[in-house]
C-alpha cells in the first residue's frame, strides 16, 4: 500500500529560526522516517505560496522584530489568509515566539509599530514596558491531554524562552499552564495558544526534539486529516526522554 506523504511546510525558514527553531523541522522528518512515512520539506519564502498537499504540517519559527517586520506584508497578503483557511480546516501549524506571535491579531514592537498577524489565536502581543526585562530562562509548562491519550492524561513540555513581547489571550485556549518559567506575560501564568490543530507557543530549544510526544501529535493529526484511522508505532524514546528530563532536573535545581 502506498504511504501517505507528509509535507512540512518551512514558513521563511531562512528568515525565522532563531535557537535551532529548526530543530522541529528534522524532529517531524525523522520521526515519521522512522515510521517509514515519506516527508518532504518545503521552504515557504517571501513571495512563494503556500501550497497544501492533504498531509501537512506549517512551522512558523521564531524571529527578532526586524525580522517579524520585513516579512509582515509578505504575510498580510494571501499567504495570511491561506494559513487562517488551513486552520479552520483543522490544518496542523506550529508556531513559535516571533511566528506564533504574528498568529494573533498583532504584535506590537517596542517602536509601537503594531505588525499585523493572521488572526488564528484572538490574541495580542504589547512590547514589555521600560520597567520589565525580556522574559528569558528554561519553561516547563503542563499541558492539557492531548485528544488520542485516554482522559485525565497530563502532559509536560519543556524549552527555552526568549522574548520581550507580552502576549495577552482573548478568547482561545492557552497551550498550557507554566510550572516554571514566564510563558505568555509572565503574568497570568499561561503559556501559548491552542485552537483546533493549531498550536503557539514560546518554547524555543528546539521545542520538538525534547517532547516527542507533542512531535508525534502533530504527524498524527496531520495523517488523520487523509486517514481517520492512521496510527502512529511506538519509538524507543528513550534518548528524547533523557534529554526532556535532563531539562527539568536542571530547572527544577535537582
Ligand atoms: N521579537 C519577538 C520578541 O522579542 C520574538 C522574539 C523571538 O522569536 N525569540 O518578543
């Protein structure tokens, strides 16, 4: 039986990658190889559209503002709107910090020039006041079961955050509850967004090569869309698990 093929869409990938954002990239291709599921990655650019294939999952890494502001047109024009339909499609997005920040209705820069989003996550981003810091450090966040893990299951993630941007939830869902860190604000302790199959969040690192149960969420979902029935074989995570617990013993000072 021919194999579904994953596509991972690489949204400015040459422009939006900061702290190994890339990471989540190779994460997704290795652990569907390992599955024996065909991936292929496609850079998105400034200019270059966003092509969906039926099994597919758009990253939107991280960036500085100067970044975030020079692809902002590129983004308000279809490419926005196309990644607003993918979701309402229950499309599977991950973005992080800069990404994940142009994922709500603006992000605001120290300068006050508020660079419009996409509009996923009813959510906005101020600059930090001139008497807060940027908000820095190791994040360990709890995070709501995900839909195929019996009831009642928590989940944990882990990574590095880095951002002076303070992001506030309307009405969406948060990623997940912040045990350790400062996650959206710093404030009401809530990290990242969450909304069908789309998901934001802070957490740099790279995110996914330290919580792989979150990478195989997001193949899941996204061979689900073509296959309600597809399932995923158990890996040996044994090495991932090292590196997820060396974090939190680290945070947590043990
Ligand atoms: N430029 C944004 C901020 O500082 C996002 C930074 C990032 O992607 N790490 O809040």
């Amino acid at each position: 039986m021919q194999r579904i093929k994953l596509t991972v869409h690489h949204l400015y990938a040459d422009m939006m990658n900061l702290y190994g954002d890339r990471g989540n990239v190779i994460a997704i291709k290795k652990r569907a190889e390992w599955r024996g599921i065909p991936v292929e990655v496609v850079d998105v650019g400034l200019g270059e559209v966003i092509q969906p294939t039926g099994c597919d999952i758009f990253l939107f890494g991280g960036g500085q503002d100067r970044e975030q502001g020079l692809l902002v047109d590129d983004l308000s024009g279809t490419k926005g709107a196309d990644l607003k339909t993918i979701v309402e499609d229950g499309g599977v997005v991950l973005g992080v910090c800069g990404g994940y920040q142009l994922m709500g209705h603006y992000y605001e820069t120290p300068e006050g020039e508020k660079l419009p989003g996409v509009r996923i996550f009813d959510m906005y981003t101020r600059p930090r006041k001139l008497d807060e810091s940027r908000l820095i450090g190791n994040v360990l966040v709890r995070v709501r079961a995900p839909e195929d893990a019996s009831s009642g299951t928590v989940r944990e993630i882990v990574g590095f955050e880095n951002h002076g941007g303070r992001t506030e939830l309307g009405n969406v869902e948060p990623l997940g509850k912040v045990i350790i860190g400062h996650g959206n604000n710093g404030r009401d302790n809530t990290e990242g967004a969450r909304r069908l199959n789309a998901y934001g969040t802070y957490l740099h690192g790279s995110l996914l090569p330290k919580n792989p149960w979150l990478t195989d969420q997001l193949i899941l979902s996204a061979l689900r869309l073509v296959d309600d029935t597809a399932e995923l074989e158990p890996l040996d995570d044994a090495t991932e698990q090292a590196a997820f617990s060396s974090v939190v013993d680290r945070i947590a000072g043990r």
